[in-house]
C-alpha cells in the first residue's frame, strides 16, 4: 500500500513526522479520510480525533481541539491547536472545560453572531473533548 | 590607609558577592537551555503555517473585503509597538536596549505626524518607556508570574491586539522585541505584523489547492492563529535572549568581583606588612634609645 508522510505539529512540538498509509481527520464539514495521491486541499479542522492507520491498524488517536491541514499527494501536514493523545486525556478536565465553554456561549446570548461563532465552535470542540475522552 | 578590619570586611562582602553572581549565572545557563529547546520546538509550526498562509494569502490579497488582519486598515495614521522586555533585570543591556529602540521608533514615528500606541509586554520596558512616554501606553501585559510561557499566552497577546483593530483604534501594528541570534548576541528588532507582510509564494504556485470550507473562512482563522505564532516566536526569543544576557552579564560581574578580591587582598597584605614593619622599627629603635 502506498505511504506518505504525516505531519502533526502543535505550536508548541512537532508531534508526529513519520510514513502512514492512512489518516482520518475531523474537517470542518465531516470526517476526512486521506489517502497518498490524494489531490492538493487547504482544509479547516473543527475539535474532534485525528486516527493514523498503517498496516490496516489504526495505531496512534489523537484528539485536536482544532486546526489545519494541508493536503498534497505524497504528504499531510496537520497543523492542531492543541494535540493529546486520546489515552491521556483528562475526563474531568474535558468536562470542566465543557462547562466553560458553555458558560462563555450563553454569557454572549445578545451578541452578534459573528462574535459567537468561534464560541460556538470552541464549545462543540470541548463537546467533542468529552465524548472522545469517554470512549477511551 | 583604611585600617585592615574594614578592608577584611570588605573582601568578605564582594566574596559574597561573587557566590551569588556565579549562582545566578548558573541557574541562567540551565534555563537558557531549556528556552532554547521550546523555542527550537515552536520552529516546524510556524514553518509551516507560513508555508500554508503563502499559498492563500496571495489569491486573496487583492480583493476589496479582505480581512483587516492581512491588508490592515488602509490608512497609515495610528502605529501601535508591542514591546516585549524581560521581566526582571540584572541581564546586561537587554531591557535597555530594546527600550532605546522602541524610544527611537516613537520619536521617528511622531516626527512624521503620526500618533503611537504602546503595549507593554514584560515588567521591565513597562517601567523603562513610563518615564517618557506614559501617555501613549494603552496597555501592560506581564507574564512575571509565569514560570514557562506557554501558546495561551501569546494567544492572549494576540487577541487583545485583534480587539484593538476591530475597534478601529490602530492602523499598524510592528512588534519589537530583542531576536536571539546566538548566547551573547542579541539585538533589537521591529517586525510589522498589520498588515501582515506575506510570505513568498513558492515557484510552484499555491492555486492548486482546494479549500474547504472556503478559502475566506480558513483565511479568516488562519490569520489570528499566525498573529498568536508570531507573539509566541518573539516571547520565546526574548525569553532565550534574556537568559542568555542574563548569563553573559554574571559572568562578567563574577569575573570583576574576582579581580576585586585579587587586589583588595594585595592592599589588605601591604597593610599588614606595614603596620609590622612599623612596629618593629618603634621597638628597635626604642631599645637603641636606651
């Protein structure tokens, strides 16, 4: 099976720099399957896990609170804002979070609806934190 | 001839003295290491994301509703420098000399009629611009308690930078702050960050790619996130900067309090000698009187 490179950086570490056959990432309109040869694509990332796949296994999951990838045929390049592995996320810190976010997005009931967007989004991120935290 | 208790005395103290410069220049080395490691591991993102930005910004430059972050305001009136300082002192010149720049950098600026905001990042050039320029200073952001500076940080740099210019109360946004070049160099810069130079575009062109969901909306958060990187880049290089300095400037002082000591001792010795040598000739020349 054909290989390409996969990056994850964070602002503050690059994570992961190695050959995989396959990843799967949560775009901002749905999960995105990315295979090698796969056309060039700038694409936004919304809160959710990152599954890297490589012999038919999926042998790393990673939860991102959101971010970036860039798509070319022989790499992936995925720039998260924030990156844990799923197996040393923190229920109740997802969970706290959770109540942050939700707190801050009613707080700003009366705002416009541009201001809201990005707290929207950063609610539903910590909504996907909680879920994926649960299921590992 | 100060008397030979209050020279011992004094030799205690600059030993004294030199313990504690030559702690503080080893705690500097250790922590300059680790900030030189954070601000290694920051390189690949901002690498790339400036790679990323190369490629959608020069599509989208041109059009009239691109966003404020990239073309800035279209006037050039109100500047706004961030200036990023340590937080402590006893490091040398480094707090003084990005002081001194970002004075220079005012006094260009209103020379040319144009009106300057501040933004203070770190105690120290708080301190060092409020003697001239407190007026023009809007804000003060100090990381002092702080024991390692983390991305949260510069995205709060950030946003409160991004407010400003939704607010429509600057034009032009440049950051100074001290750039790491290497232990004992470090020297002042200005980068402008609003409107947002851009990158080179690479030769094999960036209109290749598909955006989802549309080149705008990424655009839209790309811009803010590289605004953050940008901070954070300056926040580690001043961070780095400051602990080299910090380590060059003790090494000097515990090198001075030794060449101190050396010649303290020398006249603490001739003292010594003299009143000896004194004495001896009051005794001999007593026991010649009788």
């Amino acid at each position: 099976m054909a290989s390409f490179q996969l990056e994850l950086v964070s602002p503050e570490k690059l994570l992961l720099s190695r050959k995989v056959d396959m990843v799967v990432f949560p775009a901002a309109e749905g999960e995105m399957g990315v295979l090698a040869g796969h056309a060039p694509m700038i694409v936004s990332l919304r809160g959710g896990v990152i599954a890297v796949h490589e012999g038919g296994q999926v042998t790393e999951q990673l939860f991102v609170a959101g971010g970036f990838a860039e798509v070319a045929a022989d790499r992936v390049t995925i720039l998260a804002d924030e990156a844990t592995p799923l197996a040393s996320l923190s229920k109740s810190e997802a969970q706290s979070r959770l109540a942050e976010a939700e707190a801050a997005f009613a707080a700003a009931a009366n705002e416009a609806p541009e201001k809201r967007e990005p707290m929207m989004a950063r609610m539903l991120a910590a909504r996907a934190m909680v879920e994926a935290a649960a299921a590992a | 001839m100060p008397s030979l208790k209050s020279l011992r005395l004094r030799i205690n103290s600059v030993k004294s003295t030199r313990k504690i410069t030559q702690a503080m220049k080893m705690v500097a080395a250790a922590k300059l290491r680790r900030a030189q490691t954070q601000a290694e591991a920051a390189r690949p993102y901002a690498e790339r994301m400036e790679r990323m930005l190369a490629s959608l910004g020069a599509s989208i430059a041109g059009s009239p509703d691109a966003p404020k972050l990239l073309v800035g305001t279209g006037a050039d009136k109100v500047h706004l420098l961030v200036v990023v300082t340590a937080e402590r002192g006893l490091c040398g010149g480094f707090n003084t000399n990005v002081g001194r720049f970002a004075r220079a950098q005012v006094r260009a600026l209103e020379a040319e009629g144009k009106t300057v905001k501040i933004i203070t990042v770190g105690r120290k050039g708080a301190v060092y611009l409020k003697r001239e320029f407190a007026n023009r200073i809007v804000a003060e952001i100090s990381f002092a308690n702080k024991k390692r500076i983390g991305f949260e940080d510069a995205s709060e740099v950030s946003a409160k930078i991004s407010d400003m210019l939704d607010a429509g109360e600057f034009d032009v946004c440049t950051l100074i702050y001290n750039r790491f070049k290497n232990v004992i160099s470090q020297t002042p810069v200005g980068q402008q960050l609003i409107p947002a130079p851009l990158p080179e575009v690479a030769a094999d062109g960036g209109a290749l790619y598909e955006f989802e969901p549309t080149e705008e909306e990424i655009l839209a958060r790309l811009l803010p996130q590289n605004l953050g990187i940008q901070i954070y880049r300056a926040l580690l290089d001043n961070a780095a900067g400051f602990y080299g300095s910090q380590m060059t400037a003790m090494d000097n002082a515990t090198r001075n309090a030794g060449e101190m000591i050396n010649k303290l001792t020398l006249n603490y010795n001739r003292t010594r000698q003299a009143n000896i040598t004194r004495e001896l000739i009051e005794i001999i020349s007593g026991a010649e009187a009788l």
